[in-house]
C-alpha cells in the first residue's frame, strides 16, 4: 500500500504544482476515495485565473470527484449505504448535518460547514480534499452518490454538468409536459439542461451560442435541442426574435441563462419568456454589476431564481438519468486528460488550448 499520493496543487494564478501527501489514516465515521476522474466546469477556469475566491491558500482543486471507495470506517459504510469497492460520486459541499439549515433540507446553506471539496487548503488535515488527487479523504458529514461501475467513467463523471441541467432547469425552472425552454449559454451545463428538459418532457428547447460554438450546438441537437441559435457573426440572430418566430409569439415559459461574464444574456432571459414566466440564473459574472430593469420584471409579472450549484436530489435524478442510458452522452466527451496536467485541461475547456471542440473535460489520475 502506497503511503503517498500525488495531487496537483493551485499556489496562485494559473499556477499548479505537483506535490505528495501522506495517504490518511481512516477511522469509523470517514473514508478514503481513489479517484477515477474529475470533471471541470466553469467556475474551475475563473479560479484557475483568479477571478473568483480572491486570494486563495495552496488547495488541491477538483470539485465533481468521482471514484472507487477503498477504504471505509463501519459507521461510514453504515451511514452511507456503501461498501469496499462501490463507485460514488462526491458533492464539492461538505455541510454539518446537525444545524436547522441542514435539517430543514437547506445544507447548501449550512453555516457551520467548515470544508468542501476542491477549495479546502492543503494545510486543512488531511489536505487531500480535492479531486485533483489519485486519494481524497471524505470526511464524516460528507454527501456522496453511488453510481453504476459499468458505465464509462467518462460518462459516470457527468453527474455534476447533467445535475446541474436538472436542478436549474427542472427543480427550479419547473419545465415540465409541453413547456418551451430556452437555454441560454451552449456549454456542458446548458446541454445538460437540455437532456433534462427532454426527459422531463418539455415540447420545445431553444439553445444559443456564439459562433465558436458551433460544435457544441450541434451536439446539443443531436441530443434534444429542437431550436439552435447563433447570437453573434454574420449569421447572427436576436434571441428575443429568434424565440417570437419559433414560438409564434408565445415565447418560452422558462429562460435559463448560463453564459460567464456576458451581461446581454440576462436581459435576453427576461425578454424571451411569455408574462408571468420564469427566468433561472445560473451564469457567473465575477462579482460584475449587471444592469436590471426592474419594471421589466414587474410589468411582465416574471419570477427570477438564482441557481447555487447542484443538491443531492437533483444529482439523484442526474445519475438516475445517466444510467439510464436513454441519451447518448458520449457525445459530450470530448477530452481525457491525466493528473500532471490540469492546467492544460483547464485551458482546454476554457478555449485557450486544444482544437476549440472542447465540451466535456475531465482529468484522469490513472491516465497516460
């Protein structure tokens, strides 16, 4: 048995560094996790850059782990419902499970959690708490997800991107039979709200991007999207005419905004619902102060929610879907990268490296 393990760290700014821990000692309430793969996401790209969190001590980044358990205490495998050998998905939120946020089914909320999953620092015992890692250590109050073994592991670690489509867009959007959904923002989390609004039974699903992504709008129609829309180049469209025209001036019951740093998407949202619709927004802005017209709102009786991340029962739904195996989901990965490179995968999925085709990016601790 190994007594070190190899995690990539994040010391600064688009600044990663190889280092070893000692492998943890696991007692009765807490397990240890090899890690199969990780993906990333967009908030991963804005850290990595250092524009979300602020300054930061060393952490070990990677918060959609996904892995094999190798070591489990009994009260943790009793408490877990898992064993020795069973693959479980790992939520980044470690919440205390003992406050009234948590027993009223708000721990996301939880004001007493102390770690979570890729932004703990390493000099938190036992440091290895991210999915950047070959080990991570689940500590006692930790929410984990049992999932199929004999999916590919590509797959199995699209829980988050695809909870995410199902949270935002179903839990919070409420799209349901016959609804029209327009999805604004075409990377992995908008094509997963795509998947979900499909399974959910929605009629219509609008999906935009930006010329680059043309790729990924493809994708998206192979797997739901009924409508594409390019918003920016020659071919570009309005969104708000592209919706009236599809829709024959009803417009979309719910809009769901996902895009980084852009602005116009928001007032998109608000425009392209019908009155009394719902807009869900979960797209970052890095703190960035956007323009609302709050007439806009009331005029049009619209409700907004914000979407925080992803909760345990929509990554229930999620890896139900997922093993379902009812939507090609392969054609979303679309790059493997192993552990002494995550920057590269970082860079990858943001744009700056690779063919521009990337999609779903995830990092493999056991891959050459």
């Amino acid at each position: 048995m190994t007594q070190m393990v190899r995690a990539a760290v994040q010391t600064g700014p688009r600044t990663i560094e190889m280092r070893e821990f000692r492998r943890p000692e696991i007692g009765p309430d807490a397990a240890l996790l090899r890690v199969e793969a990780n993906g990333i996401c967009g908030s991963d790209i804005e850290i990595y850059r250092g524009h979300l969190g602020g300054e930061r001590d060393p952490f070990i980044p990677g918060h959609e782990p996904l892995g094999i358990i190798e070591e489990l205490g009994d009260r943790a495998a009793e408490r877990w419902g898992v064993q020795v050998g069973d693959r479980v998905a790992v939520e980044v939120i470690v919440p205390c499970r003992a406050c009234e946020d948590c027993l009223t089914g708000r721990y996301q909320a939880c004001r007493f959690r102390t770690y979570g999953h890729g932004v703990t620092g390493v000099d938190v015992a036992p440091s290895l708490w991210g999915g950047f890692a070959e080990y991570m250590y689940l500590s006692p109050t930790t929410v984990v997800h049992k999932i199929d073994k004999t999916l590919p592991v590509e797959i199995a670690a699209m829980y988050n991107p695809i909870g995410a489509g199902v949270r935002w867009a179903v839990d919070l959007g409420g799209v349901g039979l016959g609804d029209t959904l327009v999805v604004l923002g075409a990377g992995q989390r908008g094509i997963g709200a795509v998947i979900a609004a499909k399974a959910a039974g929605a009629k219509t699903v609008i999906i935009t991007g930006l010329e680059r992504d043309r790729h990924k709008l493809a994708v998206a129609r192979e797997l739901g999207a009924d409508h594409t829309v390019i918003v920016d180049g020659d071919e570009g469209q309005d969104v708000v005419e592209a919706v009236t025209e599809i829709t024959d001036g009803r417009m979309a019951d719910v809009a769901l905004e996902v895009t980084p740093m852009a602005a116009q998407p928001v007032t998109d949202a608000m425009t392209s619902v019908r009155h009394g619709g719902v807009v869900v927004l979960a797209g970052l802005k890095g703190r960035r102060e956007i323009p609302l017209v709050t007439d806009l709102l009331i005029n049009r009786g619209l409700t907004v929610k914000g979407a925080f991340g992803v909760d345990a029962a929509a990554n229930r739904k999620a890896i139900a879907l997922i093993e379902s195996r009812r939507f090609a989901l392969e054609k979303l990965h679309t790059h493997t990268f192993g552990l002494g490179e995550v920057g590269l995968a970082i860079d990858t999925l943001a744009g700056d490296a690779g063919d521009g085709a990337a999609i779903h990016v995830s990092v493999h601790p056991e891959y050459v």
